[in-house]
C-alpha cells in the first residue's frame, strides 16, 4: 500500500495533467481561428477547475461534486488566500 502523501502527490499529479489537455484543447482551438468560442470557453473552464482542483487535493480539502467554480474557488480561498485573491 502507497503512503498517504504518495497517493495525495498522484492525484494531483493527474488533475493536472488532465487540466493540461483541458488548457491545450482551448490553445490548438484558439490558434487555429476556429470559429468554436463556446468550446474554447468550455475547455477554458475545465482547466481553471481541474487547476484549483488540484490544490484543494494538494491541501487535502475534500472535492465537491459541482462545475461551479466559486463553490471551488470559496475552498481555494480557506487554503490559499492569496490565490483566490488572484483569481477573483
């Protein structure tokens, strides 16, 4: 069995790598002038929540289970002052 802090650095590890290709849908989308906004808009989205999602694992804050990013950016807030501040 994987200690605890290994399993954690694992999870987050794959929250961003899939925000990544999230983040890298919406730049091939965007470089290519598809004329796509909702969908670039969409992928956008999902890479800023996979992002914070991620450090919420990273700070060991239980996930909710919601697309809406203030409710994940209020959690943000409690663990990482400072990076909610940037995001708002």
């Amino acid at each position: 069995m994987k200690p605890p802090e290994e399993v954690r650095r694992e999870l987050v590890r794959q929250w961003i790598e899939k925000a990544d290709q999230d983040l890298a849908a919406a730049v091939i989308l965007l470089e290519n002038a598809v004329l796509l906004k909702p969908v670039i808009a969409f992928h956008a989205q999902q890479a800023v929540e996979k992002y914070l999602k991620a450090l919420l694992v990273r700070h060991q804050v239980n996930l909710p289970k919601t697309h809406d990013i203030g409710a994940v950016l209020s959690l943000v807030a409690v663990c990482e002052p400072a990076a909610a501040l940037a995001l708002q």
